[in-house]
C-alpha cells in the first residue's frame, strides 16, 4: 500500500510539473516545433494543451478529475494499462463502440501525454525539398503532425473516425486560423473514400489499429501522387505491444510475407531510417 501511494504521488508530481513547466523543464526533443503548434506561445506547452482540450472538446473540469480517478495521470503507465484493459477489438460494432466509449480518454492522453511532432520532425525539410503541398495525415488523433505542416503552408485533410475528438481536432485548425479538410470514418473495417492525390500521406500509429494492413497499404499508394511520399511510423517492423486497440489480425497480418512483399512492391525507402518512403 506505501508503494502505491508513494508511485501515486510520483505520477502526480510527474504530471504536475509538465503540465506547468512542460518543455523547458524536460528538455524535450524538437522544443521550436512544437512550440509552433501551440495556440499560446507564452504558456508553457503542456498546459496550453491543457487548455485547449478542455474548451474545445467536450469534457468540464469534473469530466476531468473523474478520467483522472479511474484511469490516473495521461503522462502514467498506468493510464495506459487501464485505457488498454477496457477496450474491446473482438469485433466491428464493439471496436468502434469501445472508441466511442474511451473517446474523452483517448484525447487526454493524446494532448497531455505527448506531442506526436517528434514522429516527423526529422523530415520537416523534406517538405521544400520536395514540393509537398498536399498532406492527409490518415487516422490523425489530435494532429500535431497535420497542424504543425499547416504552419509550414501546406494543405492539409485529416481522416479519423466520426467521433468528438475529430470534431475537437477540426477545431483545434481553426482556433489557429488554418485551413483543413475533414475527412469522417464511419466504422472500423472500412477505409475512406477520397478521390483526391496527396504528394505526402501521414499514417502515425494507425495501421496497426486496422484488421488489414495490405487493404492500408493498397489505400495509401493509390491515394499518392507519383513519387509521392508516405510516412509510416511501423514501417521499419511491424512491431508494437499488443492488446488494448492494437489489434491480433493487424499483427498477424503485418508480420507476414505476404504484407512485406506488397509493401516493397509498391514503396521504397528514402533514407536508412525506414519509416518514409516513395511510391513506386
């Protein structure tokens, strides 16, 4: 019981002071890009996210404090453990009706755990090197990535399911005064239909929350302009822990040769780092 409570007030003091003194103190990766995509320069970052989730999405202070109670601190292990333990991906309807129930859980952790800019930040001159104007970041969340291209003049369109935190992300664009294109998911099994071409698609941890990777794979070829460019976050090795809604059939599947053989048909690398990669 002392050990929890002294893990507890860890896990506390941990997310207090991010939330207070968030980059500066922590010395974060890539401190002036994701202080660009911030809506208030002279707050400290995490409390400007802070901020905005709770007057943009639907969720009052109370909301808050009982997220907090029953899953603990968004920055905390634990958080994840219990977010990961009340999903259920045994099929269609209960794998939307679980994000649909987490939904208000699954947006804190995105603004208040994390900044998803350090996925891309290494490639952000990428974007002049080679003429990207069009951008869909595919299964977005909260869109850091999308926000912080759209700061850099791109035009940007965002696919999610239909769900408050797309609608909290389209309004997190406008709070800036950035154009964007939404783009809403209706289920789980089913890609977006979208007859625009994209020079560069984002798709930040989302295959693996989808029961086929090669149907993805197929999607985001079609979907790039010649030579255009994906980045995918699991493009090295389809590897991530497993439960919660990281799906069994994504993992089966994206481990196989035949997913492996589809995907080098159809992209190249880069660069060595292999998670951005050309169409073919």
């Amino acid at each position: 019981m002392l050990n929890k409570k002294i893990k507890h007030k860890n896990n506390l003091l941990v997310f207090i002071t991010r939330i207070l003194f968030g980059l500066l103190l922590f010395n974060e990766k890539n401190f002036l890009l994701k202080k660009t995509t911030q809506k208030y320069l002279f707050f400290p970052h995490y409390l400007d996210r802070l901020i905005e989730l709770l007057t943009l999405y639907p969720l009052s202070l109370r909301e808050f404090r009982d997220i907090v109670y029953k899953f603990g601190f968004p920055t905390s292990e634990v958080y994840k453990y219990k977010f990961d333990e009340n999903f259920t991906q045994t099929g269609k309807s209960d794998l939307f009706d679980s994000y649909k129930r987490l939904d208000a859980v699954y947006t804190t952790r995105l603004m208040l755990a994390y900044n998803r800019v350090d996925f891309f930040a290494d490639y952000v001159d990428i974007l002049k090197e080679r003429n990207i104007t069009t951008v869909l970041d595919y299964g977005c969340g909260v869109s850091d990535i999308g926000i912080l291209l759209a700061k850099k003049g791109c035009f940007v369109s965002l696919v999610d399911l239909d769900l408050p935190k797309l609608s909290f992300t389209k309004k997190r664009f406008g709070l800036r005064g950035l154009p964007v294109t939404v783009y809403q998911c209706q289920d789980t099994e089913s890609l977006v239909e979208i007859s625009s071409k994209f020079d560069l698609i984002i798709a930040t941890e989302i295959i693996e929350h989808f029961r086929y990777p090669i149907k993805m794979i197929d999607y985001f070829h079609d979907h790039l302009n010649n030579n255009g460019l994906l980045y995918l976050s699991l493009g090295k090795t389809f590897e991530r822990e497993s439960g919660g809604d990281h799906l069994d059939e994504a993992f089966h599947e994206g481990k196989s040769q035949e997913y492996w053989k589809n995907f080098r048909s159809k992209f190249k690398p880069i660069d060595n780092s292999y998670l951005i990669f050309e169409k073919k």
